[in-house]
C-alpha cells in the first residue's frame, strides 16, 4: 500500500513537471510573435505640396522683382521731372542760360516791383518795393546818376502817371553801383500818396483819389512788371 502511494506521488510530480515545462516553452514562442515590429520609415512629402511650396517662392520672387521694377520705375520719372526743371527758366523769370555770360548790362538785370499791401485805407501811406537780380556770371556797375533808379505810380483806367519818387527828391540810390553777379539787391521808398510832375511845384501837390493804380520800379530804361495796388 505505501509503495503504491509513493509510486503515485512520483508520477504526480512528473506530471506536474512536465506541465510545467510545456507552460514554459508555450509563453516565450507567445512573446516572440507579441514582438512589435520596427516602426516603418515616415513617408516622403507629398509630391503636390513640394509644387505649392515652389510656386509659392516663384511668386515671392515675382512680387518682390515687380517691387523693384515699379521703384526703378519711379525714381526714373523723378530724375526726369527733375531734368526738366534745371531747363526751364526760373519762378522769378531768371534764365538759367545767363548764368555763363561774362559780362552784364543793365539789360540783364532782372527788376521786380512789390508793396506791404495790395490795398491802403485811406491815410495809410504805400511801402513800395525794389529787388533787383544780376543773373550773368559778371558783375554789373551801373552809373545810377545816368540811368536813374525810380519808383513809378500810374493810373490803371488811363494809364496816366501820377507820381515818380524822383520828381521832387533825389533817388533812393546815387552815382556807380554794383550789382553783384548771381546776387540781388532791394531798395525801397514810401510813398506820401500825394501826386508830381516833372518841373512841377513840390510844394503845392494834391493828393491822389482813391482807385486802381500800378507800380513799376525803374532803372534806366530797364522797368519792372507792373505791380497793381488799390487806394481806398
């Protein structure tokens, strides 16, 4: 009896054994297929985003070409504006020619007549204004006791003179004067808006009526634009 239960008890634990054994070998064939596999390389860029990618530049770098064409553009059309202004005469009718001339006459100067004010309530006495330009490249001498420097009022609805500066005192500038090449030079006088002749008697003078008169600044033969001004 006992050696029936011990030969029991050895083939139990062969059993055992052996199911032991099979468990074993069973799980580590289950790990090795369990195994994950190498992660698969990532995929190349699509082929239609690389296209977009490069129409993308070209069309950076045609707006940024266009930038550039239209600023070449238009510095062109500045630099040709400016080319035609350095041709054109002046604002104050200075021609830019005689700025290479050698020598000056009183012909070359440029005379331009002004006042403080385009209209005088009565009483209030008119401040009249000479610029004279030399625009030659020379300096121009003028003998002023022989082309007298003026100041000249007319009547714009007849064209009558009504006064010279000169009439009944000397000149506001006398004997040689030089003008300067390039250079201008002012004068000016006021005016008592009382009326002379020419020979006439400074000390009876009526005053002038109110109106529309112009001025002209003189030298020689050489006379301003007019320069109009009202007297009320």
């Amino acid at each position: 009896m006992r050696r029936r239960i011990a030969a029991f008890v050895v083939i139990l634990v062969v059993v055992v054994g052996l199911l032991i054994a099979f468990s074993a070998f069973g799980g580590n064939n289950n790990d090795e297929q369990a195994a994950p596999e190498s992660a698969p390389a990532s995929a190349p860029e699509n082929p239609e985003d690389e296209g977009a990618s490069s129409e993308t530049s070209q069309a950076i770098e045609s707006e940024s070409e266009s930038a550039e064409s239209t600023t070449s553009e238009a510095s062109k059309r500045d630099e040709d504006r400016d080319s035609e202004k350095s041709t054109e005469p002046s604002a104050a009718g200075v021609d830019p020619a005689l700025a290479d001339k050698k020598s000056c006459e009183l012909s070359d100067l440029v005379i331009r007549a002004s006042s403080d004010a385009t209209t005088y309530p009565d009483g209030v006495q008119p401040n009249f204004g000479m610029t004279v330009v030399n625009p030659t490249g020379a300096d121009c001498k003028i003998d002023l006791d022989e082309e007298s420097l003026r100041f000249e009022v007319y009547r714009i609805s007849d064209n009558q003179r009504m006064w010279t500066d000169t009439d009944c005192y000397d000149s506001v500038q006398r004997g040689e004067y030089n003008f300067p090449a390039g250079e201008e030079r002012s004068f000016d006088a006021v005016w008592s808006r009382l009326a002379s002749e020419r020979g006439g008697d400074c000390s009876q003078r009526p005053v002038v009526e109110p109106g529309a008169y112009f001025l002209h600044t003189v030298i020689g033969d050489n006379a301003s634009e007019p320069y109009t001004f009202n007297l009320a």
